[in-house]
C-alpha cells in the first residue's frame, strides 16, 4: 500500500479546477503562434477539412515542441 505522502505528492500535481486544455498550458512564444495558425484556419488559408488540416497542423506543432495529436488539434480548431 502506498505511504500517505506520495498521496498527498499525487494531490500537489493535480491543478485545484482540473486539467488545463493544452492550448492554454503553452508558452506565450508558443500562443503567439497557435494565434497564428488559428487565424489562418480560420481565414481559409489552411484549407476547409479540419482533419487534414490538423494532422498537418500537429506535424508543424511537433517540430516546434508542442506534441498533440491531430485529434487534440481538432478538438481546439472546433472549441476556438
């Protein structure tokens, strides 16, 4: 059985409302360019299928650090 204080070290990496979307747990250098890519989705520039956009968005998002799968990716094209 595991001892009380890796409970309470379990408790300590939990945020108090609940996991933050992964969009919202980036860099501010790193939002600057999801804002980016949002607006182009959103201009056209991206094309108009969501799930091949996102797949290449994720590809893109990979080699800048950010690892999220296409899913995840559509999942904030369709919430933003």
């Amino acid at each position: 059985m595991a001892t009380k204080g890796i409970v309470q070290t379990i408790q300590s990496l939990i945020p108090p409302n609940g996991v933050r979307p992964w969009w919202q747990r980036v860099t501010p250098k790193q939002a600057a360019m999801l804002e980016e890519i949002l607006a182009a989705w959103k201009s056209g520039a991206l094309g108009s299928r969501r799930r091949t956009a996102a797949r290449a968005i994720a590809t893109g998002l990979a080699s800048e650090g950010i690892s999220i799968g296409e899913q995840g990716v559509e999942t904030w094209l369709r919430r933003s």
